[in-house]
C-alpha cells in the first residue's frame, strides 16, 4: 500500500479528520482510564461525539480516483493537493 503522506498531510479535509479521530482516541483512552469525559452533559458529548465520527468520515478516506486503498501513480508524484480548478 503506497501512500503519499506528504500530500495527504497538506490536504484539509485530510488533517481535520485526523485531529477529530485524534480527539475521539484521546476521549475514549481517558474513558477507559476512569476519567469523566462528559464536556457539558450526556446529550452535548453525544452530539460532538457524532459530530467528531462524521469529520472523519468525510476526512480519513482513502483516494476515490483508485482501486483499493493506494494511491495512483499520479497522485504519488504530486507535491501538494491537485486543483480542480482551472
């Protein structure tokens, strides 16, 4: 599986899913540590928590444009995010 990290790390969508995957790890290793992860009460945690899972969804995702979870030969060369926009 090649990936080019560089780019992917210089991608937004890419970096605001892995800080929220990040914030869900974090809350759920002090969970299982006994701390209380509750920011305000039940139902506001639940909502940042579906908030959190939907920014990674959308952010952690592997290249559409391929087969499995590599990325093309193109997008291997690229330096940063391709443009869409001409």
């Amino acid at each position: 599986m090649k990936i080019n990290w560089k780019v992917r790390l210089k991608h937004k969508p890419f970096l605001i899913g892995a800080f929220a995957l990040l914030l869900l790890l974090v809350q759920q290793i002090g969970a299982l540590l006994g701390y209380d992860t509750t920011i305000y009460n039940e139902r506001v945690t639940e909502l940042f928590n579906t908030v959190l899972a939907f920014l990674v969804l959308i952010g952690v995702g592997v290249d559409p444009t391929t087969e499995g979870t590599s990325d093309s030969a193109q997008a291997l060369k690229y330096e940063k995010p391709k443009d869409d926009v001409k």
